[in-house]
C-alpha cells in the first residue's frame, strides 16, 4: 500500500485519545499518513556522552550526573527550585522555574541521565531547559559507566503546538512505524530508485523518524526530498502537455528553461512585425533594448503558432485530439526594463489577427497607469483601448461594456473588473496579468475562461475542441531560479535583463535609527535642485494598522500619518507634501499622483501603494523607515520607484535599533547590488520559496522536506526523470 493510501485515523494509535487527536488536528494531522510524512525539523545527537566541562565548545550537554544537593530560592509565589548535580567533570545546577515536582522526581543521591545546554551565570554552571531521566535512585557514577544509559542515540526534534509535548509527538509517530511502516510501497520506480541510489520508501520513513546514524538521515532525507520533487516536476510537465499538446522546450539539465534571449536578432532585416507593431515601433523615440527584441520575437512565434493550429483544425475535417498551441509566458524583469512596452507589443500582433486582448493590473493606480500610457501610444496607430475598474459608475460602465461585446473595444485594461460576470468579450486572445504573484490561480482561471472559445464546428465531424487564449504573466520581482523550475516550471520563461540607456544605478545607504538627519539633509540637497521624494513608512496610522500592512496593533510600528504632519511642518515646510495610502479615495489617490507627476507636490509620505504603478522621472529619493519590516523583494521594489530618469537616485534605508540578524543580512544584500535577480536568490535563503511568491497561502508550493536553495541537485536530477517518464508516456 502507498503510504498516501493509509486513511487510518491517529484516534486509532495507542496513547491518543480525543484531546490529544484535536492537538495533532491543529497540525493538519489527521491520518496514520499525515502523522509519518510529519517530519522532524532537525535532531539531536545524543550518541555520546558530552560531559560538563565541555559546554561551551558542545551544542549540547550530554551527561550522566548524580544529584548532591536541593535548594529552594525566592519567596512566596516565586519561589522555584534549584537542583545541583556533578558529574565526573564539573558541578552544575539545574534551575527548575515552576517546576517545584522535581523535587521528588529526582532525590538527592539519584543517578541521572541530563541534557541541555549551560552556561555560567551568578559564577555558577547553569542550565534552565534541560531534560532529564532518572535511571537509579542511589549509586556512585563509576557503577554506570560501562552499561546502556537511557536516552543515548540520536533524537528528532518535531514542529510543535501548544499543549502537544516532544514527548507525546515522539510516541505517536513510533506507534504508527510499528504497526504500519512494515507494508509501505514505493511510490517511484525501481529503475529511478536504483539509478539515483535512493532508499525505499519504507526504509526512508523509517530512517527520517527513527535514525541510527547522522548518514541515515541524510540519505532518508535525499530519498523524500528527491520524491517530493519529482512528483512535483511531474505535475508541472503534465500540466505545460496540457495546455500546449506538447512539452516544453527545455535544457533539463540546466537550472532555467531555455530562452533565445541571448542570441542576437536583427529585427529590422526581417519580416517579424506585424503592421501594428511597426507603426508602434517608428513612434517610439528610442530604441528597444536587445532583451525586449528578442522576448517581442518569441512571443510572436508563440501566437502566431495558435493561430496557425485554429486555421487548421477549422480547415481539416479529420478528428484532432488536442486544442491549438496557446502562449503561456512569464515575462519577468527588473524594475523599470521595460515589461510593460513589450506586452503592448504583444498585444498589438493579436489585435493585427483580429483578436481582443485584456491588460490587468492589481492596483488601480497601476491599472489606470498602464490605461493612460497605451491610450497615448496606441491612439495614434489606430488602437482602441479603454479602461474599467470596480469604481467606474454605471454612466460610463454601460456604453463601455456594450463597446466591448460588440468587438469596438481592443485592450481593455483595468483591476478584477475584467473578469466581472458582466464583463464579456467578443473575442478575449490574449490575457496580460501585471504583478501576477498578487493574483491567485482562481483569479488567472477566471480571466482565461472570458476567452475560451469553440473552435471545432459542433455540426461538423471533428471533436469539439475548445480554445484558450493565450496568458501573458508579468512581474518585476525576478523569480529565483529553482523557483522558476517549480512554481512556473510549466510556462516559457522570458527575462529582460538589460535596462534603457542612460539609467543610472541607485546608491543605497544604510541609515540608523536616531540618525535620520542624515538622511533627510540629502533629501533636502535633492530638493533644492529641483527634485523630488518619497517616504515610505510600514503603516497608515499610529498604534494602528491597516489591511495592507497585516493587521493587529502595531506597537512601535511607524507611520505614515504621523511622519507626514511632523516632517511637512518642521523638516520640509517650504515643498509641497501630500499624504498617499489605500484608505484616501481612489479618485484622490490619482489626483495626487498626477500633481506628483507634474511637480507641483515635491515629497509623497505613502505606505507600500507606492510599490508598484508610479513612474515619475524627476524623483530622485527613496526613504524607507524601518526597512528592516520589509521583506527583500519588496524593498527592491520600492527602491525602484526612483532612478527612472537619467539622475543620479539615491535610497535611504533606515533600520531599527532593535535589528535581527536576518534583518542585517537583508540590509547588506541592498547595499551590495542593484541587481534584481541576485536580490531574488538571496531573499529566498532568507524567506524561503512560500512568501516570495506569495504561495504560502495560496497552496501552488508545498513542500514538506526538500528546500530549493539546498537541493538544486536534487531538483534537476528529478526534472531530467520527470521530463523522460512524461515524455514516454505522451508519445
């Protein structure tokens, strides 16, 4: 039987009854299955005696000591116990806080087995989490130095909830290995198994919960690691068939899907434009940079590949058994390369087909950012675009929406109101969603389905075959490379690396707390040149906190209400401030935007609206108070809301005194590069894959033991494996 395949409930083990069932539930541990793929978050090597005197080169004491003397110090209700011990090394004392029990549990003269880790306080050796069994009520230690001590080997050490003990998890799980670990199938094949000198999995179970040796878990590990992997790879190619009618085209033994986008192509020699893109092309008054050629390029290929396949099935009366090719592509790429220019490219080669496109953005600042900027480019070459968001009122919802059934409308760009039941397409053939990571699978599927389409004629002979259209995703957080094997390993992926001429890297300072001073004199130097800033702050409100910003009572959480009537009067009263957060009306958000745009507002206090859709040339300064609240991929890009002119730009990062060392760490990766790709690798060692890509919640990337950035071996051997067995199968 697979070990998934075991729907035992927990209730069943001995030892657990309902309460203890209902604190495995907050575990989402339910079954006999759930409770052996629990796996330890690390252990305890307990294979040695570790005496004493040996506790500050140990991580842990592990020793057998005799109990010599009991004390009891404080008063009252604080009063708590301190029991001494030696062993053959040193004397030490346990300090038994709200442990008064132990008293009894261990009388002076008993023999005990102790471990923990101690340190020297009041001159004394101490320890106040320790572990101990007692083994003999009375004896001399010499008399247990050649026998089995309790407790000696190595310990797992599981996640926990409260009121469920290391103790009581320890049991469950090895009731549970002696009763079913016996009759557990492999879930890979033997040939992979053997070729990647992997365990079974019923020796891999049982070595990650009960190991003899440190080399038992490495190898379990390896083995669970490898399958969580491979099932994974699996699903992503078998999902990319699907949508495609083939796999991918793939370096399987590199760490991303292969892209043209080194290769240099001489656009201008061929015929790759289609009339639209040209006329766009001679508006421009620069040039595009390599990168955004060679993605136009592949995504051209990509559409017009669709379209060719719908010609054919509509052509040929012979049976088909799979939809048209659909493009389905990530387009990922620094702040401000230019992402957004070569979706509208995109966009214009499906309208010169015929097809309608629809261009959705998260925000309404950026939706309405985006609307304003095509309008402008697009009018001209003979473009219809609109706009549509959840505010616009019924006067001008109605005509729009007929516009739009009735094929008047080309892109529409907007926020979720794309998708909206009364929102119908005549016909939606590309589908641009901007920021992705901040939309969920349901969201993407519900734009996909305002454009699948009957291709095949239901009276003809030829299976009915729907059509979707083709999905652009953008984002300016540039996926980490296992990532982009994993969450997206089922899309193209295309990366726009090269930035616009003239673009200047911002220079990133590190400013601590008490010191701001410093910071605001250089924004004031900016100013008076004739420039402009943003503060940023991690809340809306004192002692509040908004949705954006999580919730809950902020404590010493600055923000940006209080920051905007304090620096406005007494730091910068001669420039015009304005305060901007998701609270003001959207309406007013915009009117805002659009006075900073034109200067005529100098500095904008914000919380992270900011972060994305605000493009003004002429700001020059970014500071971010307590930077150390944000994550790194965020920070970045914030920071890239300025630097989009041909100024130098500088950042200011100002960190709390109270600074943890992952916060340090993520301080130092800004200071060292601009890099938007290298930020992303580093924010992932330090976050992990589920809050980067937002799939925490969301479900796309849960893994139970392998970790992407220790395990890149593992997960390009599975993807070689899972690319073979899904190609084999489809052939």
């Amino acid at each position: 039987m697979k070990l998934s395949e075991i729907k035992t409930p927990i209730s069943t083990l001995q030892g657990i009854g309902p309460e203890t069932a209902r604190l495995f539930s907050n575990l989402n541990i339910f079954t006999v299955a759930d409770l052996l793929l629990f796996f330890p978050r690390d252990y305890k090597d307990r294979t040695k005696i570790v005496p004493l005197n040996l506790f500050e080169v140990a991580k842990e004491v592990h020793t057998v000591a005799q109990v010599v003397a009991q004390e009891w110090f404080g008063y009252g209700k604080m009063k708590n116990l301190k029991i001494l011990i030696r062993d053959k090394s040193a004397a030490a004392e346990l300090i038994c806080f709200n442990r008064p029990f132990l008293q009894k549990t261990f009388p002076v003269g008993s023999i005990i087995v102790v471990s923990g880790s101690f340190f020297i306080k009041y001159n004394s050796l101490q320890c106040t989490d320790f572990e101990a069994e007692k083994i003999s009520d009375s004896g001399a230690l010499s008399d247990f130095a050649n026998i089995p001590i309790p407790g000696m080997g190595i310990v797992p050490i599981y996640p926990l909830t409260q009121g469920l003990s290391q103790k009581k998890v320890f049991k469950a799980v090895q009731s549970a290995l002696s009763q079913y670990s016996h009759g557990i199938d492999n879930d890979l094949e033997n040939e992979i198994i053997v070729k990647r000198n992997l365990l079974s999995k019923q020796d891999a179970i049982k070595k990650i919960h009960a190991p003899q040796t440190l080399d038992e878990i490495d190898s379990a590990r390896r083995t669970l690691a490898y399958e969580e992997l491979f099932k994974l790879q699996k699903t992503v190619f078998l999902r990319a068939y699907e949508h495609k009618g083939e796999l991918p085209e793939i370096d399987i033994f590199q760490a991303t899907p292969s892209t043209a986008n080194s290769e240099k192509i001489d656009f201008k020699s061929q015929n790759d434009f289609s009339p639209k893109q040209s006329a766009l092309l001679k508006l421009l008054p620069f040039e595009l940079t390599q990168d955004q050629m060679n993605v136009i390029l592949q995504m051209n290929c990509d559409i017009d590949k669709g379209y060719e396949e719908r010609a054919w099935i509509l052509k040929n009366e012979i049976p088909v058994h799979k939809p048209p090719f659909t493009m389905q592509r990530l387009l990922q790429g620094d702040v401000g390369s230019g992402k957004t220019l070569v979706a509208l490219f995109a966009c214009l080669r499906v309208i010169d087909w015929g097809g309608q496109c629809a261009f959705m953005a998260p925000t309404e600042i950026l939706a309405r950012q985006h609307a304003e900027n095509s309008a402008r480019l697009l009018e001209q070459i003979g473009v219809r675009s609109a706009f549509l968001s959840g505010n616009l009122k019924a006067a001008g919802r109605t005509p729009l929406l007929k516009a739009l059934k009735n094929g008047d409308i080309d892109i529409l760009v907007g926020t979720h109101a794309l998708f909206s039941t009364s929102t119908i397409y005549k016909d939606l053939q590309l589908a641009v969603i901007d920021e992705q990571h901040r939309f969920g699978v349901l969201q993407r599927n519900a734009i996909i389905e305002k454009g699948r389409s009957l291709v095949s004629d239901e009276s003809s002979s030829i299976k009915k075959i729907f059509a979707s259209p083709h999905l652009l995703m953008m984002s300016a957080t540039p996926i980490p490379q296992t990532l982009a094997l994993t969450v997206y390993g089922d899309l193209d992926i295309s990366t726009i690396k090269t930035m616009p001429a003239g673009r200047k890297p911002i220079t990133t300072y590190l400013v601590a707390e008490g010191h701001e001073q410093n910071a605001y004199n250089a924004v004031h130097a900016e100013l008076a040149k004739g420039r402009q800033a943003y503060f940023v702050y991690p809340a809306i409100e004192e002692n509040f906190s908004s949705d954006e910003n999580g919730g809950g009572n902020t404590g010493g959480i600055k923000s940006a209400e209080a920051a905007f009537n304090n620096l406005s009067q007494n730091i910068f009263p001669q420039y015009k401030c304005a305060l901007l957060h998701s609270k003001i009306p959207e309406e007013e958000q915009s009117k805002i935007l659009d006075e900073f745009r034109k200067n005529e507002i100098q500095i904008i206090f914000a919380t992270t609206v900011v972060e994305v859709g605000v493009d003004v040339p002429n700001a020059t300064c970014m500071v971010i108070e307590q930077a150390d609240r944000f994550g790194l991929s965020q920070l970045h890009q914030l920071r890239g809301r300025v630097g989009r002119g041909d100024a130098q730009s500088f950042c200011f990062l100002i960190y709390g005194k109270n600074i943890t060392e992952n916060g340090i760490s993520r301080m130092k990766v800004l200071r060292q590069s601009t890099d938007g790709f290298f930020i992303a690798e580093e924010d992932l060692k330090l976050r992990g894959p589920g809050q980067i890509t937002g799939t925490a919640q969301s479900g796309q990337l849960e893994l139970g033991i392998a970790d992407l950035s220790r395990d890149k071996d593992l997960l390009l051997m599975s993807r070689a494996d899972a690319y073979a067995q899904v190609a084999k199968a489809t052939s």
